[in-house]
C-alpha cells in the first residue's frame, strides 16, 4: 500500500471517529444529521451526500438532509413514494445499490436533476435500520475521481449503522424532551384549573354542600363551583366542557371567570345562564360548547332556581320520594345565541337533598362493558345517608365497587346540596 493510500485511509479512519464522537455528543437531529452528512460525503470522495428518512404513515421517503450542492431545492421538492426511484426501491428491498451510470438505470428519477440543474452520475444508496426497521436512506452522489467501486460500497455499508444510531438516540432525545414539556403543560394546566375551582362551599346557615371530581387524566373538562352573588343569594354550577385534557382545563379558567361575572349582574337562574351562552356563541371556538346546571338558592326563602343547558337533570332527594327534574330545557351553551332557558323553581324542605353530577358517573363502565346508567344510580340514592358529605362519600364508594380494576374513560363530578 503506497503513502497516498496509507494517508488517505488515516483521514477516512479519522472522519469516522468524528462521526462516532457526534452520535455521543450532540443529539439535537438537524445539526448531527447536516455535521454527519458533512462527513461522510468527504470518506466517500463524493460530491454529494443525502439523507432521506422514511415517513412510515405515507410510506414516503422525505429528503431530510444534504452536503454538497442543491439542498435547498431538494429540500422543496424531494418527496418520494416507496419502491420508486433507486432510493425508493432501495428502501423496500432493503439492499445497497450502486450505479455506476444512472441515466441507464430505469429507476432513476431524471426529473430531479432537470428541476435543480445538478448532473447525477453515479450513486450509491443504502437503507439505514435500526433493530431491522427501516428509518431511511443515505445516498452518495459523484465520486470525485470517478466511479465508486466495491470498496466505496462496503465502506459506505459500515458507516451507515452509525449514522442510523445517531439519528434514533437524537429521536429518543426530542421523545423525552416532548413528554417533559407536555408533562410540564399538564401541571401548569392542573394549576391553573385547581386556582379557579373552590376548595369548599362557602357556609350558608341551615344548609349544607359538598363536591367531589376526579379527572379522567391529570387535567380533565368537568367544573363546578359556588358563588355568593352580590344579592345574598348562592349559585352552585356544575358543568361539562366539550373535549377533555388541557385544553379543556384551560377553557375552563375562562368559562368560570365568564359565569361569575354574569352572576355578579344578578337576574334569574335562566336569565344568568342565557346572558352566558350569548357570550360564549360569541368567543367560542368551532365544535367548543358546555353542558352545564345552575342553581340558585335563596337562603332565606329556601326558594331553588334550576336552569339546564344541555346537562343531565337534578336529583332530588327525600326520606320517602327520589325523584329526577325535567330534562334541559335548552342545548348545551355555546351552540345557539338567540335561545332562552325555561327556570324551574322549587322551595327545599328540611332534611330534602339535591344532587348535580355529570355523565361521567352514569357512563362508567364495569369488567363487563356495562354501563351504569341513571337507573342503577337512582337506585344507590334509595340507600343513601342522609347528609350530603356521607352521600358523596357513599356514592363513590359504590361507584369504586361497581368500576372494579375497569379505567376510567371520562371525568366524574358531583354536587350535593342539603337543607338541615
């Protein structure tokens, strides 16, 4: 072997462990991929080096990264189908090609050197793997002193399990960094949703409330919550936002600010939740909307004004009578502006409950997909305790045995008022 070839075969050995010294190293995806392209383009001789990676749900080979001349138009207009052209056909096969005289070769894509003005005249592709998966393909394009030979292929062969390494460490990076951000979202998310929610009802003489929600995720759509109005009279909400997850509990913040506002303008139960929906038609997003129940209690009374958008009906509850209101009078608000809520009123007697809860509890299912359905939970209210804290209590309980090991698919989120 002659000097030329001795310092020639140093500088290929020293180019990759540069490439080695990356995958260690750097593991943001576009700087690695361009620095490894980079290097290899200079171990190959060749005047160009691309990288395609494999889009798995269109099946196509997306061109990714590039040394050498025209990389940026390839990046525009480079998007092949699997199977086609001799990248695309040494993706499926899963076999090195080398060609020596493209424009012979039938799979050439000849398009591509008339839309950047490059000449291909020889290539090799091979397919890049990770734990026999096919990732994408790396393609040297022009030796500098001529063809490439077997040699070039072979070499070409035992860097690219590097290079396929490099780009899956740099994917399993972004992987982790996405789940820490969205896991960081979550609990900004959770935070701002427990701010607005009440931690316990405000004491109202001769009355007693209790809540109760547990969020199908860590962040979930169902609210509730209890307002003194400027009046003396108490508003208890509870509610139903469309969709689920953050950005649900993110509308939610919203929405509670919405309602307390028009609570602190006064009106009826009907009037509040008709002014409500108006705004909200007006700044909700496509396909947004909430189901929801308003009570209003006068304590001084005992007088209860109910309005529903949309929600299920109320429960009521006495010693000798179980019995569930009318259904909504009107749709969730946030679909239709010009409609107006119908107010069932009612006076609460010693010892009456009333129960508000959302469809997560009658659309829980057991180990044997049955649904528990409002019958099921009419029933359980038979056997109730007779203050609202040990309802609650009960009612959870009875829905943990019903559940069994059985995930929970939605929020569930109850509110029971009680007269002494």
């Amino acid at each position: 072997m002659g000097q030329d070839d001795l310092r020639k075969q140093n500088e290929r050995l020293l180019k990759t462990l540069e490439i080695s010294q990356l995958i260690a190293g750097e593991l943001q995806l576009a700087p690695l991929l361009n620095q490894v392209m980079d290097l290899t383009r200079t171990i190959m001789d060749s005047e160009s080096c691309s990288l395609f990676l494999y889009d798995e749900k269109n099946e196509e080979l997306v061109f990714n990264a590039c040394a050498g001349e025209k990389e940026d138009q390839l990046k525009e207009i480079c998007r092949l189908p699997l199977g086609s052209g001799i990248v695309g056909w040494c993706a499926e096969h899963g076999e090195t090609v080398r060609v020596d005289d493209v424009y012979s070769d039938p799979r050439f894509v000849v398009e591509f050197d008339r839309q950047t003005k490059f000449t291909t005249r020889n290539m090799i592709s091979t397919p890049l793997l990770v734990r026999n998966k096919l990732i994408g393909v790396c393609q040297i394009i022009n030796h500098i002193h001529g063809d490439f030979s077997e040699s070039d292929e072979q070499l070409l062969e035992s860097l690219v399990p590097m290079i396929a390494i490099a780009i899956d460490n740099a994917r399993a990076h972004q992987r982790l960094l996405d789940r820490e951000l969205f896991q960081h979202d979550l609990e900004l998310a959770k935070s701002i949703q427990d701010s607005f929610l009440p931690d316990s009802p405000p004491e109202v003489r001769g009355y007693a409330a209790a809540f109760h929600m547990h969020a199908a995720f860590e962040v979930g759509g169902d609210f509730y919550d209890v307002v003194q109005m400027p009046d003396q009279r108490i508003a208890y909400i509870i509610g139903d936002i469309s969709g689920k997850g953050v950005s649900a509990a993110m509308v939610m913040s919203s929405i509670l600010s919405d309602l307390r506002m028009e609570l602190s303008f006064g009106g009826s139960a009907a009037e509040i939740l008709g002014r409500f929906n108006q705004a909200l038609c007006h700044k909700a997003q496509k396909g947004m909307f909430v189901s929801m129940v308003l009570m209003v209690l006068d304590p001084e009374n005992h007088r209860l004004e109910l309005a529903n958008a949309g929600h299920p009906p109320p429960v009521q509850i006495r010693k000798e009578r179980i019995w569930q209101h009318s259904d909504a009078s009107g749709p969730p608000a946030g679909i239709v502006s010009d409609i107006s809520y119908d107010c069932e009123a009612l006076n609460l007697e010693a010892g009456e409950m009333i129960l508000l809860y959302t469809d997560g509890i009658t659309e829980a299912r057991n180990a044997s997909c049955e649904m528990l359905g409002t019958g099921r939970l009419m029933s359980w209210l038979d056997d109730a305790p007779d203050s609202v804290d040990a309802c609650i209590e009960y009612l959870i309980d009875s829905l943990s045995h019903f559940t069994g090991e059985t995930g929970q698919n939605d929020d569930i989120t109850l509110l029971m008022l009680g007269r002494d």
